[in-house]
C-alpha cells in the first residue's frame, strides 16, 4: 500500500511538473537580438552578466518575467535574463517571414560587392565579397538588417539586406521596379538617424578607451560605433583603425575631404600642431588615430579630449583636421 501511496505522489508530482513546464516549451517563442544587450543571471541590472548577445542572434524567449525582463535561451542553451526593449530584440512570430523564407527560397541578385559572412552580425568574419551580378539564394530573412543565403557553390553565410548590395528576385514584386528610389530614401533616411544618434550625445564626456557596454563617457571610436548602432543597427568595430579596414572594405574611400558625402566616416592621423607644414603630403602610410562622422558642410561629429568637452561638432577646413584627414568613407 506505501509503494503504491508513493509511486501515486511521484506520478502526480510528474504530472503537475509536466504541466507547468511543457506549455512555457509549447509557446516559447523566438527573438532575434536587434542590437548588443546584457545576458543577465537575473532579472535585475544588479544581477552580474553572463556577456553580451550579439546582433542578429537568435534567442528563445521562455517567458516574460515582467514589462521590463524575459527569461530566455540563447542558441548555446544559456538561460538567462535580457530586457523586453524593442531596442535591443524583437519576436519573431510563427509564421512570419523566417519561415516562409526558409521553405521557398528565393533568389536574389547581388548589386554591388558586399561582404558574405559567417554570422548575422558586422563581427562575424568574412567567408568572402559576393560580387555584383552573383547570384545567391535567400534562404531566409533574419531580420531587418541580415539575409541568410547559400551562393552559386552551395556555401550558407548571411549577408546585408540593403538594396544597396542585394535585390531579391520576387514574384510580382512592385517594389522591384522602384529599387533606385528606394535604395537612395533608405540609405539616407539611415544617415539621418545615424546623425541624430550622434548628436543626441553631443556633450557625452570624453574618456580614453571607454567602456563599449555603457554611453556614460566615449573615446572616438566607441562614439561613431555608438552612434552606428543607435542609428542604424550596425555594429562596427571598437576602435578606429579597425573601423578604417572596415570601410576600405567597402571600397568607396577619398583621400579629399571635399568629396565626402554626409554621413561618412572620417579617419586622421595624430596630431602635429597647428601648421600645415607639420603633416606629411601623402598620408597612406599613416597610422588612424582618430575617427569622426561626416556633417556635411565642412564639420565633423566626434569627441577627442575631456578638455574640449566631450562630444561636440568641429569645423575642418583650414585647421590641423584637414591636414591630419589621411581618408574618408561610406560604413553602410
């Protein structure tokens, strides 16, 4: 009678489990990372961080703990806890364009010369550059920023959606017919909000090789890699040489100022004083020390000391920026 007693109590302990766990299973939902957040072991900003998810990254949330935490599992089955701010994940409802994506896949032609890589994410490295006229197969839409696709050799990676680099080859699509216009709105609408990103930290303090988690102080690099991310979801390197491999990489550089577009990046060398006669002619062996944004206009948005304070907007023609410019160019 007491092994029955017990075996009864462990059957109904199992079955109360079963049931509380399998339907939080059932309605697990996915989440892609929009943008850098901490993986917390509680839902508190005290509780200590296991590291910080990355753009692009699938989750899986497990359940809301409150307006402000989910509890959720990242793709290596960590679980952990991640704020509900739209500004750093978004669900993915079932049915949504993930899964269409995957099982029908579309095809896509590349437009200009763009970087394939590993992961979704500017971090992951690069398998190659797909070249303009390639033709790729889009095996799913991760996000509003990331395509997963296979090319001609059978090799999957994740590449840009920017009309700028890809134009998916839709059945009936009406959009496709206005791919220039849009390709161009797009692009500057994206400038626009990178812009007002950056000044919205007009200001910030300046601090050398500042913290990349917080926005309470900036050196040049974390600020333009802020003001990228704020804007336009785009996670570029730490620091400003990296940040200049990046956008050599892209191809579209000059070595004149005078031919940048707004919205550029800026990249100088160190500082000699205030004498043109200081700084070398040709600038192409010169080390980056330096990185700003492209106002337009002759001025640039940055920070570079606590004595000029913090982050501000300078003007360039005529002073030691001009002489220091070694190039500029396009991050997006």
């Amino acid at each position: 009678m007491k092994k029955h007693l017990a075996t009864l109590l462990l059957a109904t302990t199992l079955t109360t489990s079963v049931g509380l766990l399998v339907p939080n299973q059932a309605n697990a939902s996915s989440a892609v990372i929009v943008s850098s957040v901490n993986f917390r072991t509680g839902a508190s900003v005290d509780s200590s961080s296991k590291g910080f998810l990355k753009t692009g990254e699938t989750v899986e949330i497990l359940s809301k703990i409150n307006d402000y935490w989910y509890k959720i599992r990242d793709s290596k089955g960590e679980t952990g806890y991640v704020s509900t701010s739209s500004q750093y994940i978004k669900e993915i409802s079932s049915g949504g364009s993930v899964g269409s994506g995957t099982s029908d896949p579309s095809s896509a032609v590349i437009v200009s010369s763009v970087n394939f890589r590993t992961g979704a994410s500017t971090d992951s490295s690069s398998i190659r550059f797909l070249k303009a006229g390639e033709t790729v197969k889009i095996l799913s839409k991760v996000n509003d920023y990331w395509y997963k696709v296979s090319d001609s050799n059978g090799v999957t990676g994740y590449v840009s959606t920017n009309s700028k680099y890809i134009k998916p080859s839709t059945s009936g699509g009406g959009g496709s017919g206005g791919s220039g216009s849009n390709n161009g709105g797009n692009t500057s609408n994206t400038i626009t909000s990178v812009i007002n990103a950056g000044k919205s930290y007009l200001g910030t303090p300046y601090e050398y090789g500042s913290d990349r988690s917080n926005t309470k102080t900036f050196d040049c690099s974390d600020f333009v890699r802020q003001a990228f991310k704020d804007g336009a979801n785009i996670t570029l390197p730490s620091d400003s040489r990296q940040q200049g491999d990046y956008v050599r990489k892209i191809g579209k550089t000059t070595t004149n100022w005078n031919n940048l577009k707004v919205g550029d990046l800026m990249f100088f060398m160190d500082y000699k004083g205030t004498s043109k006669s200081a700084y070398p002619s040709n600038t192409a062996d010169q080390r980056i020390t330096h990185s700003g944004i492209y106002l337009g206009d002759g001025k640039i948005l940055h920070t570079y000391s606590k004595e000029s304070g913090g982050v501000r907007i300078d003007t360039i023609a005529n002073r030691h920026w001009e002489y220091r410019f070694i190039f500029g160019g396009s991050a997006l």
